[in-house]
C-alpha cells in the first residue's frame, strides 16, 4: 500500500483530477447506468468538504485571533474592497453584455418550493440574524457569517488566556487542516463520480433553447476571470497577475465548478492560502468571509437573468436604471447561499426593480435550475477562485512575492503521512 501510494503522488494533484475528468466523462458516455453509481464517490467528496469545512473554519479563525499581535497588519480592509470592486464591476459587464447580445425567456413552471426574501432590508436583516445564531447550530448548518461572528468573539476572549491554552487551540487546527488535505487527495476520485453523475443524468436538450441566455452569462463570467480580475490583481500587485489567476483558476476554480458549492471548497482554498504561504491571520478570516459575501458570479447571473425578463417583456431600460441594477446585484449577492443554486432566489429582487411581479420572476428562477448545470457550475468556479485569488494577492502586496508561485507542495504532506 506505501508503495502504491507513493506511485500515486508523484503525479501532480491538477493531472490526477483530469484523468479522474476523463474517466468519469468516458464511462458516462459509454455506460450511463454506471455513471450514476459512480455520484456516490462524489457524494462523499463533497460530503466530507462541507463536514470538515465548519470546523476547520471555527478553530482557525479562533487559533488566528487569540495568536494575533497589536498593530499587526492582515489586510482584511483591502481585500474587502477587492471584494465589492470585484462584484460592481462584474455587474456592470453583465449590463453591457445583456445589451449586447440581448436574450428572452420562454417562462416555465414557477420554482413553487422555494421563496425568494422580498427586498435588500430583507437580505441584510438575515445576514445580521445569521451573526448571532446560536454556535453550534451555525456549525451543524455551515452558516458561516454565525460561526466567524462567533469564532472572532472567542478568539479575542482567549487573547489573555495562558499559551498553553491558545496553543490548544492551534494544535486543535492543524489535525483538522491535516484532515482537510487527506480530503482534498481524495479530489480526483471525488470529481470523476461528480461529472459521470452529471453527464449521466443531465441532457443538452434543455440548454440548447437558451444557447444565447447561456453564452451571454458563461462569456461574462470567463470575461471577468480571464480580464477583469487580473486588473484588479496587477492594480494590488503591481506585477503581471496571469499566473496568479491560473493557478487560482486551476487549483480551486476546476473543483469548485463540480462541486457546485462555494462552502463546500472552503477548505480547498485553506489549503491552497496554506501551501502559498498566506498569513493564517488573514487568510483564516477572509476565505470563509469570501465564500458568503465575494459572489461576482452571482452578481452577474442575478443581472442576465433579470435583463432577460425585461427583454422577455418589452419594458424600457436606461444607463442609470442599469446601474441601479448593478448596485442591487452586488449588495444582493452577498447575501447569496454559498450551495448550488443559491444566486436564483434572489433574481425576483432584482426584478421588483422594474415591477416585474414575484410570480413571473419565481418563472425565470425555474429557467436558471434549467441551465444551472452549467451556469452555477461556472458561477461558484469563478466566485471560489476569486476568494483566494484577492486574498493571495493582497497578502502578496504586502509581504512579496514567492518565486516558487508554481511548486506543487502537496505532494510533501502526502509522503511526511505515508512515513509516519
């Protein structure tokens, strides 16, 4: 077995999930049938990211403050405001591609299970009662705004305590970061039940009627990716910020696109924020806090999708009204869920902006689930890559530079395991 699992990591962490792509997209093709056994290997991936992921944040975040020295910089300020540039912007392109490359709606059935929060006061009032949930029920539901809000309060009342007990703490979240890469080494298999499960079960047809709806949101968000961001990097940065991006794009856009949940590859980012050698003070923090507020994937689906109905139904659309929209859409997107999907419920909000009643906008939400297996994929890709993308680069900023950006670490973790 020590043998073979040496074989096992000599191949980078990237090349073994596609081959697991490869394989997984192969034997859906062939055999369908077995592609839908193979989604319970990606039921256990995802379930153990979103299992180990409340934990790993709640103990980091507490280890991170009760160690964090006076004056000492973290750079949370700047990231934050990566963070809400990030979403504006993205809006504002998703407005000038939907003037572009304008698409209607054929509406469908209403989403009758699911109930969209009814204005941004609404939003926020949640977002604040989420602060203040009781502890152990933010960690059981992987409510992240409750479990930071509560992981940051018990780190500063431990900020006196003796170092035996904080350091208590950071033995407590090294196991559980060792646990996460054990995890994260199981990517591979994970991510080839995920797509045979998906090739198996999810036809083409569907998308095929909204080709234009499709490439409008996909274009934009491979635009913000590929363009946008790198700007705002090289901004921070000050140096070409291409191999920052693909990298971020590599290691957690690819696992984020199939697992379809921003929380669930939170610990795919810590790991990563680790292996880059970001501060804990800053990362521990700002990656949780990225994955329930950094949402510019969302920002431009919530804008598309709601441009589209007003195409659908003929009502006139100004530049300030637009920007408007794109105000709306990056304030409502930090209130989206960090779970497949979560960016639809809140398209009926952007779309009382116009008067379009809640009946037809719940109509448009069931046309998003329609082509969600690609448009939410590439959502939370773009979103999860950008949390530890602005949060690296703000890090970098203020620290400098590594010059082995592109050296695979995770193969040492992998053999100190198998020495041991």
């Amino acid at each position: 077995m020590k043998a073979i699992l040496q074989v096992f990591n000599r191949v980078k962490l990237i090349y073994q999930i596609m081959i697991g792509l490869a394989i997984g997209i192969s034997v859906a093709l062939i055999n369908p049938s077995v592609g839908k056994d193979l989604s319970l290997l990606g039921i256990i991936f995802v379930g153990a990211l979103k299992g180990i992921a409340p934990l790993l944040v709640f103990f980091l975040v507490i280890a991170a403050v009760c160690r964090h020295r006076a004056n000492q910089k973290t750079g949370m300020k700047k990231i934050i405001l990566m963070y809400m540039i990030g979403m504006f912007l993205s809006a504002l392109i998703a407005v000038f591609a939907s003037y572009l490359f304008p698409a209607t709606l054929h509406l469908v059935t209403a989403a009758e299970d699911a109930k969209a929060p009814q204005g941004i006061a609404e939003v926020l009032i949640t977002l604040l009662r989420n602060i203040v949930d009781n502890p152990l029920h933010a960690i059981m539901t992987g409510n992240y705004i409750g479990i930071l809000g509560w992981a940051v309060v018990i780190g500063f009342a431990l900020r006196h305590a003796t170092e035996e007990v904080k350091n208590l703490f950071v033995g407590i979240s090294d196991a559980i970061t060792m646990v996460v890469q054990w995890v994260i080494r199981l990517a591979p298999f994970g991510i080839m039940g995920l797509v045979a499960e998906s090739i198996s079960t999810s036809g083409i047809e569907a998308l095929v009627e909204y080709a234009v709806l499709l490439g409008t949101l996909l274009g934009s968000m491979f635009f913000v990716a590929l363009v946008v961001n790198p700007i705002i990097v090289y901004l921070v940065m000050r140096r070409n910020p291409f191999p920052l991006t693909f990298k971020c794009l590599r290691e957690s856009g690819i696992t984020a696109f199939f697992t379809r949940s921003s929380a669930a590859n939170i610990p795919v980012n810590m790991n990563m924020a680790k292996r880059l050698g970001l501060s804990p003070d800053t990362y521990s923090i700002a990656i949780p806090l990225g994955a329930t507020i950094n949402m510019a994937g969302a920002a431009i689906t919530i804008t598309i999708m709601t441009l589209a109905a007003v195409n659908t139904l003929h009502i006139p659309v100004d530049f300030g009204t637009a920007i408007l929209l794109s105000i709306i859409a990056t304030i409502g997107s930090c209130g989206a869920s960090g779970v497949a999907g979560g960016s639809l419920l809140l398209i009926p909000l952007a779309c009382s902006l116009f008067g379009i009643s809640n009946d037809i906008a719940m109509q448009v939400v069931g046309v998003g689930f329609i082509i969600g297996v690609l448009q939410d994929s590439t959502e939370t890709a773009l979103n999860s890559s950008t949390d530890i993308l602005f949060v690296a680069a703000a890090d970098f900023a203020e620290h400098g530079y590594p010059e082995n950006l592109n050296e695979d670490q995770s193969k040492v973790v992998l053999n100190k395991t198998i020495e041991a």
